[in-house]
C-alpha cells in the first residue's frame, strides 16, 4: 500500500506529538494505530493535550506537564 504524503506528515506530526503525553495515551495511540490513520489519531492526542492544559491551567490536577498527569486524575 502507498503511503500518501499527508499519511507521511500526520504520521511525523503524531509521533512528535506523543513525546509530550502521559503513557496512557501513548498505549491508546499504539493500540489503534491498525485501525485508525494518522489523520484522527493526531486530532484525539491534540485533543488530548488541551485537556490536559486546560487541566493544569484551572488548577484541577497539580502538574507542570500534561506528560505528568496521571490516569487517577482524570476520575
């Protein structure tokens, strides 16, 4: 199957992406990463990590990072 250039770029911009989100979201991205392209990958972890600011920003979870938070703080 060929790659087109966009699949090539989302796929880049993914994986640059997850260096700056907790591992439960890395084992999410990994686990439908078969099924799913790039493309709606990258929108749920950008999607992700403005939660995540969010998140820090109002004071709800105590972290410098969204890669600090953990899966306890989301409940």
């Amino acid at each position: 199957m060929a790659i087109t250039k966009q699949h090539e770029y989302y796929e880049n911009r993914l994986e640059l992406l997850q260096k700056e989100m907790p591992n439960f979201v890395i084992k999410y991205v990994d686990h439908k990463f078969d099924i799913l392209s790039p493309l709606p990958l990258f929108n749920y972890v950008r999607d992700y990590k403005e939660f995540f600011l969010w998140l820090i920003t109002e004071g709800i979870v105590e972290c410098k990072s969204p890669k600090d938070i953990e899966p306890e703080a989301l409940r």
